[in-house]
C-alpha cells in the first residue's frame, strides 16, 4: 500500500516499515509512562503547595488546559517540522519538566509549570497519533490497536514503577529523575523510527472537524467521556453503593484497564478476523451492558466485571477511529487528527464534572446510566464511518 502523494518533500520514496512501527509503540508507551508517573506525584505536590483540594483541582486543571492548547496546533507543527523533530522536542520538554514538579512549593510557578507539562504531553499525543495514521495506512493490516494498547502498557508500568521507586524510599524528585532518563533512553532508541515528514497542510492551519471527522471526534469524545467517567466515578461509586473499604475502590477501575489493555494489545487481530466495523458497534453495546450491569448488580464481584465488560468494549474504539482518519478525504491528515484529540481530550476533562452535576441532581446511578445510553448512541453512530 503507498501512502497519499500529499506529503512534504522530505517524505521517503518507500512507505513507513518496521522500525517506525515499533518506533511508534515505544513512543505511545513513553506517552503513557510518564502521564502515569505525574499522577503517582498529585499527592507530594499537594504536600509541597499547602493546596486544599479545591485548589488541588485547579492546579490539575493547568495541565489539562495545556494539552488542550498545544493539541490544536500540533498539525500546522508537524507539517512544518516533521513528527520527528517535533515528538522528540516536546517529549524532551516534559521529561525535563517531570522532576521538577514534586520539588515546587510556589503555586503560581507550578502553574506555569504544569502548563508547560501540559503542553509537552498534548503535543506528543497528537504527533504520535499522526505519525501512527501514516504507519498505519501504510501497512498491510491493521496495527493501530496495537499501537494505543502500547500507551495502556505504559500507563500501568508508569504507575507501578513510580509506586516501586517511592516504596523503596526514594525521594520524589529523584524517583521522577529516574522515570525521566528511561524515557529518554527509550526516546533515543526509537529516535530513527520516527518520520521527518507528516502530511502537508493544503488549508488552514487550524480548522474545526467538519464531516465526517467531525463524527469520528464525536465518538472519541463519547468513549474518552465514559473512560474519565469510570476513572473518576468508579470509586465513589462501589464505596458508596457496595459497602467497598476506600483503599480497595480502585479494584473497578483496575479491572476496567486490565480489559482495555488486553483488548488493545489483541485488537489488531480481532479486527482482522470480524472486522473493524463489528469492533466498533459491538464494543459500544458491550460497554454499554458493562455500565448497566456495574450500576444496577447488588453483588460487588459483578460489579466489577461490569467495568471489566466497559473496558473491553471501549478498548479498541478509538484506535479504529483514528485509522478511519487515514481512508477519509474531508480534512488533511495533519488537521484531522489534532481536531479529533482535542475532542476527546474535551471529554476526558468536561465528562466527569458532568457526572457530578447530573449526580448532584438527581443520583450517581442516573448519571452512569446516562452514560450507557449514550454508548447505544455511539454504536449506532459508528456505523456512519468508514472504517
């Protein structure tokens, strides 16, 4: 398969090969590593600042607000730089940032910082996921799970290696220096992978999705909403309504990410064997009856596997969406993806706090069932992409 005659002159005559498909894994997963990491530190910046939790929330805002201002921006970038050149600066940005962030105690400089970690993970988000839209096209099967399920893989290594390094009494700062340098490391290994080139720009650098990208952004948007929901809520909700001791309330979505990132890592061969279009339509009636069955089971086990069901069908959505992107003809490439980020960044961010008000007003097991009828929704909406 040859890619779109739409690149830049620097594009090599031959489409993108192996090292830049394990080059883009090794990226998505130092994506996820280091997002991880910076969570395991939310407590010690708390400690170091004197936040209360209201503030503690703002400050965990800057770093959303961030991304969402770099996402936009990230194609007329890559267009003009390459995926290379601009993945390996910001990546490079924020591990530079990362250990400085547990040893701040000046919010107002933690602000400006968390701004600019923002910055650094939103551009490398969109740059991965344009370069893994170009490798995917390019390829004779598809890849693009196996991708996202690598940013799954570094999140929980991310986590459990920030955790391993604090329990054996590092300091924050040095347990962040050494997440920091193997990231770096990895950075340098996939370095030849990465493209010079991404797609060039025929229109505005920046532009609203329109069309059919517009669909695909508001899917993302609807299955990023229901993981920030299952992220945030998920807790509060088995503590609440199953008796659940508080440091055990995580067990739901622990088995929410265990079922995502198998289901990720198996994606690309269960998109072979029934295709993308059944993945996507009955990953979202799957979710859908994993949010009711979490919600309205008496039993805690079943609970749990409710949000093991949620995870599953929600695993590989994204990841066929984003490869959608690659066989239409609306917006460039370099346009479409950023937009369709920013979409589902919005609903990573925006869907949770609009749990707590649908909560606040009538009860959290309405607002979770709102969730899953929205899914329904998506299933059938999904059927208007090509995929």
């Amino acid at each position: 398969m040859t890619l779109s005659s739409e690149l830049l002159e620097t594009s090599p005559a031959m489409p993108p090969a192996k090292k830049e498909q394990v080059a883009t894994r090794i990226i998505f997963f130092i994506a996820g590593f280091a997002t991880a990491s910076w969570a395991a530190l939310v407590p010690f910046v708390k400690t170091n600042t004197g936040a209360n939790d209201a503030m503690l929330g703002l400050l965990l805002l800057c770093f959303g607000v961030g991304a969402l201002v770099a996402m936009p921006l990230t194609g007329a970038l890559a267009a003009k730089f390459g995926c290379r050149r601009l993945m390996v600066t910001s990546t490079i940005g924020f591990c530079l940032i990362l250990p400085l962030l547990p040893a701040i105690s000046h919010v107002s400089i933690l602000i400006a910082s968390l701004l600019l970690f923002g910055i650094g993970i939103g551009l490398t988000d969109c740059a991965m996921n344009i370069q893994a839209v170009i490798v995917d096209k390019a390829s004779d099967k598809p890849i693009m799970s196996g991708f996202h399920g690598f940013y799954s893989v570094g999140g929980i290594a991310g986590a459990g290696a920030m955790s391993a390094i604090l329990l054996l009494g590092v300091s924050p700062i040095a347990a962040a220096t050494i997440i920091s340098l193997f990231s770096l490391l990895l950075l340098l290994i996939s370095f030849k992978g990465f493209l010079k080139y991404a797609h060039a720009l025929t229109g505005p650098l920046l532009a609203l999705p329109k069309g059919i990208v517009l669909v695909i952004g508001i899917v993302c948007f609807a299955i990023f909403l229901a993981e920030g929901t299952v992220l945030d809520w998920s807790a509060v909700f088995l503590i609440e309504h199953h008796g659940l001791k508080e440091s055990l309330g995580g067990l739901g979505f622990a088995a929410f990410a265990t079922t995502m990132t198998l289901g990720r890592l198996t994606g690309d061969k269960i998109v072979m064997r029934v295709g993308s279009a059944r993945v996507v339509f009955w990953g979202g009636l799957l979710a859908c009856i994993g949010f009711i069955i979490a919600v309205l089971s008496p039993y805690l086990t079943i609970a749990i596997l409710g949000y093991a069901l949620v995870g599953a069908g929600c695993s590989n959505i994204v990841p066929v969406m984003f490869s959608a992107i690659g066989k239409q003809n609306t917006m460039p490439e370099a346009l479409a993806v950023p937009a369709v980020s920013t979409l589902g960044y919005l609903g990573i961010l925006a869907g949770p706090a609009a749990i707590g008000f649908v909560a606040f007003q009538f009860t959290l097991a309405a607002a979770l069932l709102m969730i899953a009828g929205l899914l329904v929704i998506i299933a059938f909406v999904t059927k208007l992409v090509r995929v």
